[in-house]
C-alpha cells in the first residue's frame, strides 16, 4: 500500500485528538473519516431496516444531497456499498459511464463533476454503515487504506468493544474485558483522546496487524505498543 498502517494510524490519533469537543460521536468520525481520505466533504449512512438507510451526519451540503439523490433514485456508491462489503467510486469527472445513469444524470444537475467514493463501515464481517466522501480531482487514497478506515471506525461506531473479543467462557470474558478497558485508558492518556475513539485506535492496530482486540490490548499493557508517536517495540 502506499502508506504503512503505522503511519495510517498515527495520522489517526492525531486526528481524533484535535477533534475532542465535537458531539455527538457519529459527527466526529464523520469529520476524521474526510480528513483521513483528504475529502472535500463526507457522511456516514447507516442501514435501519432492509432497504431502508438514514444520513445520520454530513459535514457539508454537498454531501447531504449527494446521499439524498441515491435514496431517491435507489442506485450509486452508497447503495453498492452497502450491498457488496466493498469500496464504491463514482468518477463523475469523465464521461465514462459509471453503471447508474440515473444517479450520473441526477447528480450532473448539482453542477458536482467530481469524485464520489463509498466506503463501507464493516465490523466482524457485517456492513454497519458507510462513509461517502466527495472531492475534486485529484490523487485517490490508496485502497487499503480505505478498507482499514472503515474496520475502524465501525468498532468506534458500535460502542462495543466486547464484541470484538471472541471470547466463550464467561471468566475469560471478563479478564478480556477488563484488559481492554485497562488498555483503553492508556491509549487515552498517551494520545489524549475519549474512549470511543481509543477504541478504534486499538481496533485499527488489530485491524493492520492481522490479530486481535484483546492481543493489542495486551501489547500496549505491557508497554510494546504506544500510540504516542505510535511506536511498536521490535520496529
């Protein structure tokens, strides 16, 4: 990929701290996920009901009637996204046909000719949502990087780190538990960030490494991991 996860997720961390007092929590994912992929402007969708999603933010006008016009015509990244578990773009800035003329059409009356790229926001192998940005021409982020924002900001998202775990047998659960929120507070007072967002941190490490949340957890309780600088002993 074109950056490391390690650089990945320090940008990350820094982002989420410089973003403290925005409320609620889906906003200031909304504006880390625009920021990370360098967008003009993003929102997050999340599905209610079979074929039903709602905008639960958008950082920009823009970006609100971007998503209105695919749920009005039923087509585009963010439906596909949805649907397929993978990345979506829209290149609206060439006359190549893009698979939805109703939506290119539709869109094409905003005066947008830019770019519009779904990503979806999947957790344990579910779809829980989607982050669509929108630029203008320009260099486009590398894929992977995509698919480890998304990883990330679905554990932010839920609330639930215990999910994460795996774990079957109820006194594991609870030791498991307790070393994730242990380490939780240590990602907090090295980076300065609220717990939600120390979450997706020690979720996109798991993410970028190939292990788990309660692995990770354990490395940066024994002081291998510091998300100050981000630093990995070994490295």
């Amino acid at each position: 990929m074109t950056e490391t996860y390690d650089h990945v997720i320090s940008r990350l961390a820094s982002i989420l701290a410089s973003l403290q007092d925005v409320d609620p929590l889906v906003e200031r994912l909304c504006e880390a996920g625009r920021r990370m992929l360098e967008a003009d402007g993003a929102s997050i969708v999340l599905p209610t009901e079979p074929d039903i999603r709602v905008t639960a933010c958008s950082t920009d006008a823009l970006a609100a009637t971007l998503e209105d016009l695919q749920v009005v015509v039923g087509q585009g990244p963010t439906p596909t996204a949805l649907e397929s578990g993978t990345v979506s773009r829209a290149d609206l800035s060439s006359g190549d046909d893009v698979g939805w003329p109703l939506f290119r059409e539709r869109a094409s009356e905003t005066g947008f000719t830019g770019i519009l790229t779904a990503v979806p926001l999947v957790f344990e192998h579910h779809v829980v949502g989607v982050l669509s940005t929108h630029r203008g021409k320009g260099a486009e982020v590398d894929a992977d990087v995509h698919r480890f924002l998304g990883a990330a900001l679905a554990a932010a998202l839920l609330e639930d780190p215990e999910t994460a775990l795996g774990f079957t047998d109820e006194e594991e659960g609870w030791s498991s538990q307790a070393k994730v929120h242990q380490a939780t507070g240590m990602v907090i007072a090295q980076v300065g960030v609220r717990p939600t967002d120390a979450i997706a941190l020690l979720r996109a490490q798991a993410f970028s490494a190939g292990t788990t949340l309660l692995e990770v957890a354990e490395h940066v309780i024994g002081r291998q991991i510091n998300f100050r600088n981000f630093t990995v002993e070994g490295d």
